[in-house]
C-alpha cells in the first residue's frame, strides 16, 4: 500500500462482511503494522477478522529477508501473531512486500540471475520464512517496479513452495491483469486500496478487469491524510454499498495505530 505507516482496526461493525455477512467465506483483512509480535492476539481473535497481513518483509540484494519493524517493541505480553492455526477466527495469515524500497527491483534482478529454482536464495529464503511463521500466503503491494515476468516467475516459485498469493493494487489495472491471467488457481485475492492514490477505484470495474472478486480496502481516520480517513459509519456505509452494487469479496482496513484502535474498538 501507499507508504504513509501501517496498523489496523479490530472492530468488527466497520467491515459489512463481519456485521452483515454475504456467506460464511466473505474476506476481513487487517493488515498488521510496526512490531506485529506485540500484537494483541486477544483483541485479534474476537474481532471478526479472518485474514491477517503482516506488514512488512524486505527482499536485500542478496536474496536475504528482512522484517521491518517501524515502532519500539516493548516487552511481549501477547504470543506472537505469525501463524494461521492458533486463532480461534483466523484462518489465513499472509505476509506483505511493498516496493517502499528496493524490494521488488532485487526480486526482479534475482529472478533474472539465478531462476527460481530449489537452491536459489529466493527460494531457500521464502521458504525457511513459511515454515518458520507458518504462513498461508504471500500479499505483493509492487507500486513501483512491474515488472510481469519477474513477478510470474517469483509467484510461481512461491506457489512451489506452499504459499498462497493476493495482490494490493491501488492502480496500473493493465499490469495486475496480466499478472492475474498467468497465474489462475493461484492468485486467489486481490485487496484494492480504495483511498488517497486510489481513491477513485471502482471495484466493479478491477473485478471486470481482473476476472476476480476484489476486498477493497479503506483508510480509517488518521493525522498523516485527514481528508482520506473514514469514520466506522462511513466504512460501513462504503462496504455495504460496494457489496450491493458488485457483490465483493469482503473488507478491509488500513493505517489504525493501537490508541485509534482501543477509540474505534470502545465504539
């Protein structure tokens, strides 16, 4: 997603797929921001929320991983939020690369070097990260690079190794298209941002070009874009329509620090 910091609400009235559900495999995505081993797994495992996206992982030139944490830890007073089958709601767990740095441009030059082959540091890096934190999927935010071959390359090596893969586009439909048509049955989510430089997406319109259902994804209130931000109402309001007017996959929401949490989650 647009680089502006990351965190996430847990009230489940702000995602029409929790409060008024379509079907029982509608998505609620939250996307977990700064040290996500602090996070609050109690407040995670009764907010409604069925998709978590751990927000974020670096790929170096040399095909090592780096997890960015962007906020003092502190000590751990929950377990930590890494795997999918120790949540009472949750059953997907994702981790997120986002192209605020040279992640996807050393992806890209990594693909082209060594394959994607077992043996690879992408390869032996990715999968010693999904066994480690017992992941489901991977979530690619490119905004810079797009690149389709290296990106079908890599989502095939990930795939091979047991990952699932979504994708969090907030514009170049053309790209995302082409991406989605080389890689059917793997692909299997698409989590549209739907504010600041993608404010004016149509889901409707991604899910006619996509082939895919689409979670679109809003901003809650915040300090950095005031103007972007949506009340719990407003969301809801947004959500419902959405789903009526397209019939959508779910929700989602993004940039919730734990103070504007605890406001939104006391509502």
């Amino acid at each position: 997603m647009l680089w502006h910091g990351w965190a996430h609400a847990l009230l489940p009235t702000l995602l029409f797929a929790v409060s008024n559900p379509v079907n029982a495999a509608s998505t609620t995505a939250i996307f977990l921001f700064k040290d996500v081993l602090q996070s609050n797994t109690t407040a995670l495992k009764t907010s409604g929320f069925n998709t978590l996206l751990i927000f974020r992982i670096g790929v170096l030139e040399n095909g090592d991983l780096v997890y960015y944490s962007t906020g003092d830890a502190g000590d751990a007073v929950d377990a930590p939020v890494i795997t999918g089958g120790a949540y009472t709601l949750i059953d997907r767990v994702e981790v997120s690369l986002v192209s605020h740095d040279a992640t996807f441009v050393n992806i890209r030059n990594l693909v082209n070097a060594n394959g994607t082959g077992a043996g690879t540091p992408l390869y032996n890096n990715f999968e010693a990260l999904f066994s480690a934190w017992g992941l489901d999927a991977f979530n690619n935010d490119d905004e810079s690079v797009y690149d389709v071959a290296s990106t079908v390359s890599f989502a095939k090596l990930l795939g091979g190794i047991g990952y699932r893969y979504s994708i969090a586009p907030y514009t170049n439909t053309g790209f995302w298209a082409s991406v989605a048509q080389q890689l059917p049955g793997l692909l299997d989510r698409v989590y549209l941002q739907v504010y600041d430089g993608g404010a004016g997406n149509d889901p409707g319109a991604w899910q006619d070009a996509l082939g895919l259902k689409v979670t679109p994804v809003v901003w809650v209130t915040n300090d950095a874009k005031p103007s972007q931000g949506n009340t719990p109402e407003q969301a809801q309001a947004k959500f419902t329509n959405w789903n009526s007017q397209y019939s959508v996959d779910g929700g989602g929401m993004w940039q919730v620090s734990l103070p504007v949490t605890l406001k939104y989650r006391s509502q």
